[in-house]
C-alpha cells in the first residue's frame, strides 16, 4: 500500500506542475487580433495566391506610444513553381492569408515589463509572412496557370504604409527583427525600413537566427547558394536586393549576411546560434551533400554524434564565425552568439530573458539587444565557454 500512496502522490505532484507550467505558458503569452489588409489587393500587394497580406499589432501604452517593433514572421521560401504551389496549399498560412490563424505574442513580443523590458509598451507588431522570398519578390506577371503572385517587396512595402498610418510616422523609435527566413528578411529591408521613416527616429535591425552562412557542405560543396539562387531568379528578387550588392556579384549571394551587410548602412544586432539547428541541416548537411545519411542521426540527437562528426560541427562553428565577423567588424552592429542547439530565439519566452544559462557577459539576451539599441553599450560577445553545441 505505501507504494501505491507513494505512486498516487507522485502522479498528483506531475499533475500540479503540468498545471503550473501551462499557467505560465498562458500567462507569458498574449493573444493578438489578425488584421487582413483588403485594401493591398488593389496595389497587387498580395500572398502567392492572390489573397491579401495580413499583420497582428499590439499598441503601445504609456511612454512607448511612439515607438514601433516590427516582427517579420518566420516560414522558409519556395524555389519552384511546384514549391510555391505546395506552399499555398499548406495549412499554416505561409503561402495564403486564407489559412492563417493568430500567433500568441512571447519573448519580444510580450507586453509585460517582467518579461520584455525594452519594448514591452511600444507597439508591437507581427507581419505575416506569405510570399516565399523573404519579402523581396517584385514580378509583375501572374502566373496563368496556378496563379502565382510573387510579391513580398510590395508586401513589406504596404503593411509598412499602413503602420505609417496608424501613427508610425511619429516613431521615435523603430526596430525591425524577424526570425529564420524573417530575420533574413530584416536584413536586405533593413535600408528600405530606415527610409521610411523620419531621419530623426532612432532605426535599427536585429535579426534572429537569419545569419544563413556561405560556408562548405559536407561534400565540400556550396549546394544552398544554388537554392538561393532558385529563389533569387524565380521571385525576381534581384531588383529589391540591396543595390550595392548585387552591382558586385550575382544575386543570389546577396541572400548571404556576410555578403550583403556590408551594403546596410541602418545598425544591426546579430543574434545567432554558432550552432543553428537549420544551418546545421540544410548548409552544412543537406541530402545531397550527404546521401548515406551519415549525419541524419547527429544532427538530430547529439548524444548520437560521433566524435569525428562533434569536430566536424565544430568546424562549421569556426566557418560560422569567419561569416560573422564581416558584421561584427563594423562600430554600430552587435552580435549575441551562443552555442545552443537550436534555432530562433527571441520569440521564446526563457531564451529572450528567462534562462541564466542562455547569459553572455552576464547579459540576457534582452538585456543585450536593448543596451544596444539606446546606445547604453556596444555588445559583441561569442560564446567561448562551450565549443561544442549542447541543448539549452
């Protein structure tokens, strides 16, 4: 009978702090209306298949009424036709505002002090993301067949009209981040974000796990940069790349930071794992670099790496960091770079304030990104206590 009671006691103790944990996740999290933009279909500002963009806004409160996050949703991008047809298809609204459903704001999106102590007040915005080239597609023509739109420039372009409008204009502060394929974003509009708003407001940029690096696969290849160039040539992007850029070399390069940021005049804060989940996956192992899935099992669960396959990821971390040092060279930018195993961060609750473990310099990545953006400090520190990648 005791091991029973002991037994019944312990499953009434997990019970509780399940409870407890799903109380906290509710309340570090806040639901955030979804706002179709119909009005962008007449300016052929439009998802892939036609339907119009969407964004969810927060507004701010009290002293950071003037002050404007912008968040540019995560998603990947399509590369074919084929692609972007699946993509319209999918369920979670990456490729059409039909689908889409409200995502809770967290992490640098909270609205509490506790939390997110910079911007919990300023409004807060979460753009969606729907066009598959990391807002940077600018084509004319429709697709006849499987009318295709290929438009995020003009995407970005009217969201950040509307936000204008509704009191961005008067920003005094502004701050576009993004994460994955948003953080990518976040960088090549970084300029065009900056040019829409007043000289006097204070601009700047921090993507999230968008530092894609062009550095050797496992078969000693560079097999993303020929992805990027799919993405590049089928969006057209080319036209809406940072100019400096792409006059230099082709294209599709320019989606590389190490490449492009040298051409961004507006600050930027990189906030990256050395160890990123995604780089991990598809630049350092993608299928074709590695067709006997040598790697599948390492690159899912650590504990499976081999001590040849930790160096080899070690390797890449060295590359990873040679990629990021073109940005960190430069006296505005910043950079947070950990050794977590994972990718995005600063949408995630204990990564963006909540872990100790998660600290560099004795600084949260909160604390960081915001003593940067009011010129309180410089920040450019790498995790150098751990070298191998670990699971925080």
């Amino acid at each position: 009978m005791a091991v029973i009671s002991t037994t019944r006691e312990l499953l009434k103790y997990k019970i509780l702090l399940l409870s407890f944990m799903i109380f906290l996740i509710l309340q570090c999290s806040e639901a955030v209306n979804l706002t179709i933009l119909q009005s962008a279909v007449a300016k052929g500002a439009v998802c892939l298949d036609g339907s119009p963009p969407a964004y969810q806004l927060d507004k701010g409160f009290g002293d950071g009424v003037n002050s404007w996050l912008v968040d540019l949703q995560w998603g990947g991008w399509c590369d074919s036709v084929q692609d972007c047809i699946a993509r319209v298809n999918m369920s979670n609204g990456l490729g059409s505002s039909k689908f889409m459903s409200e995502f809770d704001f967290t992490g640098i999106l909270s609205n509490q002090k506790n939390l997110n102590p910079n911007f919990y007040n300023w409004n807060r915005v979460y753009m969606r993301y729907c066009d598959g080239s990391s807002f940077t597609g600018d084509v004319d023509k429709v697709d006849p067949v499987n009318n295709l739109h290929f438009r995020g420039a003009r995407v970005f372009d009217v969201i950040i009209e509307e936000l204008l409008t509704l009191g961005m204009k008067d920003a005094q502060n502004a701050l576009l981040t993004g994460c994955s394929a948003g953080a990518l974003a976040s960088i090549l509009n970084c300029d065009k974000f900056r040019g829409f708003l007043p000289s006097s407001t204070r601009v700047k940029c921090v993507p999230d796990a968008g530092y894609f690096a062009h550095v050797k696969d496992l078969s000693g290849k560079y097999l993303t940069s020929q992805y990027y160039d799919r993405i590049v040539t089928l969006h057209e992007s080319a036209k809406r790349l940072p100019s400096g850029c792409t006059s230099s070399m082709k294209p599709g390069l320019c989606f590389y930071p190490q490449f492009v940021t040298p051409y961004i005049n507006t600050p930027i804060f990189i906030l990256n794992s050395a160890y990123d989940t995604w780089q991990v996956d598809y630049i350092l192992s993608p299928n074709a670099a590695d067709p006997n899935g040598g790697f599948t099992k390492c690159k899912t669960n650590l504990s499976e790496c081999s001590a040849t396959q930790i160096k080899r990821l070690e390797e890449f971390k060295s590359d990873f960091l040679k990629a990021v040092s073109v940005t960190a060279k430069k006296a505005t930018n910043g950079i947070f770079i950990n050794t977590c195993y994972t990718h995005c961060q600063s949408e995630t609750q204990s990564a963006w304030l909540g872990d100790p473990a998660l600290k560099l310099g004795n600084k949260t990545m909160s604390g960081a990104v915001g003593d940067w953006f009011y010129d309180k400090s410089e920040f450019r520190k790498v995790d150098n206590k751990n070298v191998s990648p670990h699971y925080c």
